[in-house]
C-alpha cells in the first residue's frame, strides 16, 4: 500500500514540473526586433569568439543592405526562400578578413524586393573576446 502513495507523489512532483515549466517557459516573449527583422545573431551585446558567423533573418519579401562597422557586405549569402542572410569574415572577402578583438557594430537596411515599400534599418552591437 505504501508504494502506492509514493507513485502519486512522484506523479504529482511531475506534474507540478511540467506545469512550472511552462509557465517559466521564455517561448513567445516578444523580442525588441523591428518590423520584418526575425532575429539576428550575435544578439545585441553578445560576447562572442572570433569564429562567429553574422546571421540575419528577415521575413519573406524583403532584401537587405548589410553593413559592418561602417563597411558594405557584398560577399553575404542569402537564402530567399529563408530571408537568412549569413556572412562571416575571410581571407576572400573584399572587407573584412577577420574579426578583431572588441566592439562591432552591424547596421541592417531593408526594403521590399516586391510589393508596396517597406523601408527600415536597424543598428546593433556585440564584441569578440
């Protein structure tokens, strides 16, 4: 009999878990994004190695002029089905062939590649350690 109780408790500490769970969850917390921007990383403020990959998701329909510190992104690849673009530092990039230690800062400008117009921008920073 005692066995029992001991599985309804373990059953009800599970539950409790789950539910606890959930409602800490962070799934569906609004981010500071504007408009069609997605998500980017490294996120605002980030500390991030030197090996990092710049990624920058916007919605369908909407094309994008990167800039890093001040210099235009030509060489980034783009994923239109995706709205991904990605872009990392190397040897062959006509700007930047690696990141320095410190400060970055990437400014993204934006518009509709079809459709009515959409202009918009947006400027963050990160460091690599």
């Amino acid at each position: 009999m005692p066995y029992r109780l001991i599985y309804i408790g373990l059953g009800l500490i599970g539950i409790a878990a789950i539910a606890l769970g959930i409602a800490f969850s962070t799934e569906g917390v609004a981010n500071d994004l504007p408009g069609p921007l997605e998500s980017v990383s490294p996120e605002p403020g980030d500390l991030v190695p030197p090996q990092i990959t710049l990624e920058i998701d916007l919605e369908f329909g909407y094309d994008a002029e990167i800039y890093v510190d001040g210099w235009p992104i030509s060489d980034a690849t783009f994923v239109d089905g995706t709205g991904v673009y990605r872009w990392a530092p190397s040897a062959s990039s006509p700007t930047i062939q690696e990141w320095t230690p410190g400060e970055h800062t990437v400014r993204i400008v934006w518009d509709t590649y079809t459709g009515l117009p959409d202009p918009g921008s947006f400027e963050w920073s990160f460091r690599v350690g």
